[in-house]
C-alpha cells in the first residue's frame, strides 16, 4: 500500500510539473538531469578523464600538434608548456588554457584545438533483457538507443516497452524509464547516456528481483530517487 501511494505520490506531482501531455510524448523527457561526473552536454564539452587520450592541434604550427595521454595523476606534458593538470577540464577550457600559455612566451594570437580522442574512464553498464550484457566504454555523446545497440540490443524476449536508465545524482541513486518502441518510431525523445549509468532492459528471462524493480519505475522518463 506504501508504494503505491508513493507512485500516486510522485505521478501527481510530476502532472503539476509538466502538465501530463496527452499527446504520447512524456514532457519528463525534455527533464533529465545530468550525474555528478559529468557537467556537459555535448561531445565537445566533456570532461577530460585520467588515461584519455587528448588531440593538441596548434593552427599553423604543426610541431606542437600530437595526441597525448593524461597520466594517472591527471597531468598531460606538452611542448614548451610542459605539464598541465587537465583532469576536470573541458576540451574548450584546455584550447584556451593552452592559447593563454603559448601566447605568453612564445606565439602569438595562438589557436589551439582540444578534442578527446579516446575517453578510457567512461562506461556504461548494460544489463537485463539484452544480448551481449556487460561494462562498455563509451566516446563522446551518446544516446539511450546507441547505448542499447552495443550490446547487441534487446535479446529475443526482452519487453523493450521498459528500458530503465539508474544514474547517481547529488549523491543518490536515481531511475528513470524509457519506451524504446517510442523512441525508435519517433513518438519520444532518445536521451543522452552518460559515464556510469546503468541500463537494464526488461525481459522475460530476467531476475525476479530485476523483474520487481523494474516494474515499480514508473514509465515517466523522468529520474526519480530510488
């Protein structure tokens, strides 16, 4: 009875929040919040990790340019600048930490490109009702759908109608679920997958404890603390 009224409970007030559309498309997808590891949005932005591989490009100066691995302290060594402790950083705020290093002493007006060339720190953990289950590294942005098909997508008796995505926020454990069939025909959005999640499809063939928790999350694609 408890749960249930939790679930009436958090559906009530995500129709005040959202309105509830009654148009098939659930408003609680344009409301998903990013982990704690990870503060942007786009492949460009993400965070730069220990052990990533990281592309230097100095326009018009081709001996400063190289891909470079952070060490495990989180430090990267680079020409004339020496090493620079990146693990935190953006690609953008290395581009321009570095044109405020080279520009110093020894170009100038410098324009230096940053991009991540191979993220070793971000995984994801696919699980459940899918083929090939299991912990996959992951570059760059990727969608909810993407994710799924690294794993080979959803096994033969998977219920792809209830894909949940488990996310740490501000420390805690939060679900949210998604209906794949929607998202592939285009009646809902396919959100953005970060380092860490866990993504359980459901199936037939899963636990019994796997088949109760999914099955409490209510389909809302909007992350609830669990």
């Amino acid at each position: 009875m408890k749960s249930i009224l939790v679930s009436i409970g958090l559906w009530s007030l995500f129709c005040l929040v959202s309105g509830c559309a009654s148009n098939g498309v659930d408003p609680g997808q344009r409301m998903l919040p990013i982990p704690d590891s990870t503060t942007s949005v786009s492949a460009g932005d993400l965070r730069i990790g220990a052990l990533d591989l990281v592309t230097v490009e100095v326009f018009g100066v081709d001996s400063l340019n190289g891909t470079y691995q952070v060490d495990f302290d989180g430090s990267m060594k680079l020409p004339l600048v020496g090493e620079i402790d990146v693990v935190g950083m953006t690609p953008s705020e290395l581009s321009n930490e570095l044109e405020v290093r080279y520009g110093e002493q020894y170009l100038q007006d410098p324009d230096v490109n940053v991009v991540i060339a191979e993220s070793v720190g971000r995984r994801i953990t696919l699980d459940g009702a899918v083929n090939n289950p299991g912990l996959y590294p992951i570059t760059g942005s990727m969608s909810l759908l993407q994710a799924v098909a690294l794993s080979g997508g959803p096994s033969a008796n998977a219920n792809p109608r209830k894909v949940v995505v488990f996310r740490e926020l501000s420390g805690q454990r939060h679900a949210a679920a998604f209906n794949l069939v929607a998202i592939r025909d285009g009646k809902a959005d396919d959100p953005e997958i970060y380092g860490n999640d866990v993504i359980v499809v459901d199936g037939s063939n899963i636990s019994e404890t796997y088949q109760t928790t999914l099955r409490s999350i209510p389909l809302l694609a909007l992350f609830l603390a669990f």
